[in-house]
C-alpha cells in the first residue's frame, strides 16, 4: 500500500493532468478494492477482456486485433473477424468503458496488413455510425437486449441501438423507459424507422435487410431523458 501511495502521490505532484491505470496496483487488473480507489483513476479490466455487463467505475478494455499483443514467432496466433473485432468494440463502449486497440508487429517491425485492413473496417462504420460511439455514454437501461447493444446521448434524450443480430421477426423491442420516444432514425442513411410504443415499451419495425453486416445502429430521440423518473 505504501509503494502505491507514493507513486501515485508523485505524479499527482509532477504530471497532475496525467491519467493513472489501476494496474499501478500488482493486483490492479481489472480487480476493484475500495481501499486503493484514490490512487488511480480509471480501472484496466484484464486482457482481451470485453465487458459482459454495466460496470460500476469508467474502465479500460485493453482488445487486440489478433490473439497475441506482440510479434510472435511459433504457436497459433489467430486474428479476429471484421464482425468480432467489431462487437467486442462496441460491447466495451457500451459497457461503459474505453477500448484500447492493439496489434503486434510483423517480424520486421512493420504493421501487419491484415490489422491495418481490420482497422479500416472500424474506421470506416465510425465515418457512418461515430454518433453513437463518441461523446457517448453506458447503456442506461437494465439489461443488455438479446439483439445487441444500447449506447445513449450525455443529456440521456437519445438512445442508440446497436442491432448486431438482425431478428427473423423483423422488429426490436427496447424496454423499461420512462420516457415517450419522439423519432428513430438509421443513422447509416437518415431513413426513418417505424415505431410505436406502448408503456414502457418501444417497437420498431426495421427494413428488409440490415444496412450494415455487422452492426446497423438506429438513434431513437426521447421528449426528455430516459433517466428521470
């Protein structure tokens, strides 16, 4: 405990703009402990880790695009799909937390095309769908639905929708609001989504196909925020 107090006391001292991970602690790693919470800042879950559920404090997922955050020159070394590498990231932002995306270089120090391609494939549905990432905050609602993910706006007047799976049924169902939804729109091509609510339960009706293979995000705008009771 006293080692951690005086490290973390120093660069509160020297670079006090500078963010502390709580792996400044040998039993940091995505382990909470009440007694070290004012040494650190954020909390950096375990590797390769993505958030199953809501999590308590703002965390740090560190991902990498392969199984292996390092060149590595014998034993498997797999990368992911364009549809994991794509869920795992959008599954850790809308857990709460940051995703820290790595790769390992080629023998020759060079990055891998095939990680610079993967990275491409995220860069390019953020150049569409960056709304409902950046700025934005934890799923608000209680569970995790079966069909995807949820992420919200600050002010909680706006939810997005992450449809990962796209049902047979042809509809989503979001529940437990509190609020009345007043529009819902594809952010992939600004078409308005079909929808009705009842209660606390909202039903879209969603087109034919989904406009993205891995993840077809639709924003839902509420009268107030989903939040207040």
């Amino acid at each position: 405990m006293e080692r951690v107090k005086r490290f973390s006391d120093m660069v509160r001292k020297y670079r006090p703009n500078c963010l502390i991970n709580s792996r400044i602690i040998h039993s940091g790693k995505g382990k909470i402990e009440a007694q070290y919470l004012p040494y650190y800042d954020y909390v950096s879950i375990g590797d390769k880790e993505v958030p199953t559920k809501k999590l308590p404090l703002y965390v740090e997922s560190p991902d990498s695009v392969s199984s292996s955050f390092g060149y590595k020159t014998k034993g498997d070394c797999y990368y992911h799909s364009e549809k994991e590498m794509l869920h795992r990231f959008v599954h850790t932002v809308c857990a709460g937390g940051n995703a820290l995306i790595n790769n390992g270089p080629m023998g020759n120090g060079r990055l891998d095309p095939e990680a610079v391609r993967l990275y491409g494939v995220i860069g390019d549905w953020l150049k569409v769908n960056g709304e409902s990432i950046y700025a934005c905050v934890r799923n608000p609602l209680d569970e995790r639905p079966e069909w995807g993910d949820v992420s919200a706006s600050k002010d909680g007047t706006k939810l997005y929708l992450h449809i990962l799976q796209w049902p047979k049924s042809g509809t989503v169902t979001v529940n437990g609001l509190s609020s009345t939804a007043t529009s819902a729109v594809y952010l992939a091509s600004g078409e308005q989504a079909d929808f009705v609510q009842e209660g606390a339960a909202l039903k879209i009706t969603l087109l034919t196909r989904p406009l993205n293979e891995y993840n077809t995000v639709v924003k839902v705008g509420f009268t107030k925020s989903i939040e207040e009771q």
